[in-house]
C-alpha cells in the first residue's frame, strides 16, 4: 500500500481538472513549478553531515548497523525499537537513545484507540454524529458519524484552507516553519464551512482532528487530558507527550531536520494534535506501546481490527492493515517538516518495528524492509 500519509497541508491532492479559461495560466503555472522543482532537486540535495556508519550509536548496535542499510541519504538522525518473542531492541543513531521524536500522524493510531476505548466505555457509539459532540451548527460535517471519521470516509478535505493551505505548505518547506498555528476555534470553523465529498475511503487530516476532539468532548476534558489519562498512564508510555509550545520542549527533544540538514521548526498545534502536530515519543515508549499492541492489552486495541476496505487493503480506527513482505501487518506512518516515522505490527509473528529520522524523506520502506527482518528465519 502506498497511501502517502504525511501530515504537511503540501500533500493535499491536487485538482483534477480546470475550467478551459484558466488553460495557459495552468500551463504557464506548471512550467514556473517545473523549473523551481528542478532548482529544488538539486538545492535539497543531502548536505554532510547526515549518518552513517561511523556515527555515534546508542542501544544495540547490530539494529543501528540494520537500520542504516535501509534508511535515505540525508537522514540526521534516527531512533528505531524492534519487538520480537526473542525481546526487545532499542537504538539510537546520531541521537541520544533517551531523544523524543515527532511521530507525525502515527498519532491518528493513538487517537484510533482512544476511540476504540471510548466505544469500550460506553461513552460513544460508532454512528455518534459528530455534531452531538462539537457546535457545528447545521452544517454538512454535522452528519457525519464518527466510525467515518476513524475509517477515513467522511467526505472531509483532507485538510481545511484551499489556496492558503498551498501558500503556508510552500513557505514552510522553504522556510522551515510550522505550517499549523490555528486554534480549536478556528478548527471548528473550518468545519463549518467544509464541503463533503463522496463518502469514501479519502485520507484526512481535518477528520481526524475532529474526531480527537470529538472524543475528548465525550470524555468532558480537552484532547492532551484524554491522551495522558486514557493512554500514556495506563499503558505505562512514560515519554509520550504532547507540548503545548517550545518551551515545553525538554532536552531529550531531538531537532528535526530536512534533507539539506536545515533545522525546521517544532510543529505543535494542539488543535491538530489528534492527527499529527506535537505528539513525541522516544524509542523505548513506542516499543512498549507495540509490545502490548500485540498482546491485545493496549486500551481500545480493537481499533487494530479492520472495519473497512482502505484502498488495496483495509482499515480499522485509523490502523492500516496491508500485506507487506508476505505478512498482514498493521501499521501507520508520519511525516512533519523535521521527521518521518514508521510503525508496524505483525501480529501473526508477534514482531513489531518503530522507525523515525530526522529527515524529510520517507522512511516506510527502510522500517518495512526492517520488520521482514525482525525475528530472524521464518
């Protein structure tokens, strides 16, 4: 599967089609792209200083040596936990082993859980109208149930802003900005006036924004309470958090990076937090969060369970199952303006793999190629 789920406002679909008098301002539009992506390619070329094999590790060395085989060029840094019936593995590559990362939209799997657990507690049902819980008037996204919001079939954009969305994506890539500095406020205004589309599978970032404080509304409690009350202390995530600026960023936090080794801003928003902005976790915490994930004793672990067709493959809450390397493996990824990540579980194994770099290159395919890995000979 390759569903492109990284939470940059630049990765929103473009149009389809135009109307016939905006032709040669397209054509001219696509040729002033064309020549600014070629200058790009070889502007965003990976810089020195990137890791390899004479940087500094922490953890377990033998992982970090299988990390850095599949990892891109122009990664600054990386932190990776691989779970096997054997045990557990933690490294760090360029990074302290204890360094907190953004994990980008992997949130929406802990947001699909929360989800799951809310169902659990009786607190919402799957057809619950999103408008019972946020003030959305009598507007279209008032209708919309909250499993679509899991399922990623809410006729939702995927994200809100139309040209502007484009204009703040382009001027965070360039300079390094966080490109999401709306409030709740401004969220629910966003679907307010939202237009749904066809309710199909649709990746969106808006939805579940929505759908986070959606369930924290049930809970009676803003969405980082629910986080740290219904997930990380139950389930013993110690370094997960979710700051609410960068002054509550603490030391362990690693600096993101580009390609060019640039040092992009922090992107924290809580209005999006439920789908990727400020979430951060390091190595050891999301290996705990796999290890009870395969266990089933993580709260809302039936959000693992696929409810729908996504695609190629399916999906539960927010949880991508697809066959990967042989295997039905559940998983997410994520990607902000300093990191990508990777997370995956293979139940049938009991293997689970986390992988994020401080880069802006995608890393699914290294942490794919590093859970086939996983356990040895099958």
């Amino acid at each position: 599967m390759t569903e492109s789920t990284a939470d940059h406002p630049g990765a929103t679909a473009p149009a389809r089609a135009a109307r016939q008098g905006t032709r040669r301002p397209a054509v001219l539009l696509g040729a002033a792209m064309a020549v600014i992506a070629a200058v790009l390619a070889l502007w965003l070329r990976p810089a020195g200083g990137s890791i390899d094999g004479h940087s500094m590790v922490e953890g377990d060395t033998t992982l970090a040596a299988a990390a850095l085989e599949h990892l891109p060029d122009g990664a600054y840094g990386a932190v990776v936990a691989e779970v096997t019936p054997q045990g557990t593995r933690t490294a760090a590559i360029g990074v302290p082993l204890e360094g907190t990362v953004e994990i980008g939209s992997v949130s929406k799997g802990l947001t699909g859980l929360l989800y799951a657990d809310a169902i659990e507690r009786g607190e919402i049902e799957p057809q619950t109208p999103l408008g019972e819980l946020l003030d959305l008037g009598d507007s279209p996204a008032a209708d919309i149930t909250l499993e679509e919001l899991a399922q990623h079939r809410s006729g939702l954009p995927r994200l809100a802003g139309g040209v502007g969305t484009f204009a703040r994506s382009y001027a965070s890539a360039v300079l390094g900005t966080n490109p999401y500095t709306g409030d709740l406020a401004g969220l629910l205004a966003d679907l307010r006036a939202a237009d749904l589309g066809p309710r199909e599978p649709s990746y969106s970032n808006l939805g579940f924004a929505a759908l986070g404080h959606a369930l924290a509304a049930a809970a009676g409690m803003d969405y980082p309470t629910l986080l740290h009350g219904r997930l990380a202390v139950p389930a013993d995530l110690s370094a997960l958090s979710l700051p609410s600026s960068r002054d509550e960023l603490g030391p362990e936090a690693v600096q993101g990076r580009d390609q060019q080794g640039r040092r992009p801003q922090p992107w924290i928003n809580e209005a999006y937090a439920p789908t990727g902005t400020g979430i951060r976790a390091d190595a050891a915490t999301m290996a705990q969060l796999a290890e009870l994930m395969l266990a089933g004793s993580v709260p809302g672990a039936q959000a693992m369970e696929p409810t729908a067709d996504f695609h190629e493959g399916s999906i539960g809450a927010a949880w991508f199952t697809d066959t990967i390397n042989g295997s039905e493996v559940v998983w997410h990824n994520g990607g902000t303006g300093g990191f990508f990540t990777w997370f995956g579980v293979d139940p049938e194994h009991g293997t689970a793999l986390f992988l994020s770099a401080a880069t802006n290159q995608p890393v699914d395919q290294a942490g794919q190629a590093l859970l086939a890995q996983a356990g040895g000979d099958r």
